[in-house]
C-alpha cells in the first residue's frame, strides 16, 4: 500500500513551483491571479484523488 501511494504521489506532483497558498503581490495582472488561483485549486483536487485512491485501496485490501 505504501508503494501506491508513493506511485500516486509522484504522479500528481504539480509541475513548476506551485504552491496552494501562493502570495499575491500588488501589480500582477488578473489573468496571472487567476492562474495562480487555479492552479492552487488543481493541486487540491489531485490531493483529493490521491486520498481517494488510498481510501479505495484499503477498502479492496480489507475485503481480502
């Protein structure tokens, strides 16, 4: 289980320097905001799939 999640983990990195809770400075278009806001929100989304998938998993192992 633990090789999934890494396998998971790796395949949902962001790409570049990402972050979800990035600082906005004054002077940045809006276009570039929005950018950055949804790309926060994606990460967040992939983070959602990944605990999903852990949580599938385990339901599959326990029911062995």
């Amino acid at each position: 289980m633990l090789s999934l999640q890494l396998a998971l983990e790796r395949a949902w990195q962001p790409r570049g320097a990402s972050n979800v809770h990035t600082f906005i400075p004054l002077g940045l278009s809006v276009n570039q905001r929005l950018l950055e806001r949804l790309e926060g929100e994606n990460a967040q989304l992939r983070n959602s799939v990944v605990d999903l998938m852990l949580q599938i998993q385990a339901l599959r192992d326990s029911a062995r």
